[in-house]
C-alpha cells in the first residue's frame, strides 16, 4: 500500500521536482557508494544518469526563463 500511494505521489509532481528528487537519490547514492571495493563500476552508470538529470533540469529552467 505504501508503494502505491508513493507512485501516485510522484505521478502528481511536474517534470521539474522529479528531476530534482532523482538528484538526490542519485546524491544519495553516490554516498553510500563510496569505499566500495567497485566504486568506479558502480559510479560510472550513475554519473551517467546524474549528468541526464542535470541536462533535462536546465533545458527546463532556460525554457521557464525565456517565457
């Protein structure tokens, strides 16, 4: 039941918070990643993920300041 009512929690949230709110998982991640034995396998697919983020978060804000 928690899991359904946070997937609708997030289907409510604009473009712009998700991306925010995957920053910090992805911030998060990055934490508990470090020491690890694999930390460059593990932080490669991640900083790929982080950098997309960050790309579509400010195509959206350039977009918002043009209007």
């Amino acid at each position: 039941m928690l899991l359904l009512s946070f997937y609708f929690h997030i289907m409510n949230m604009n473009e712009q918070t998700k991306l925010r709110f995957a920053l910090e998982h992805v911030a998060h991640l990055e934490d508990l990643f470090e020491g690890n034995e694999w930390y460059s396998y593990l932080i490669q697919p991640l900083s790929t993920i982080k950098y997309e983020c960050e790309r579509q978060l400010n195509n959206i804000e350039l977009t918002k300041n043009l209007k």
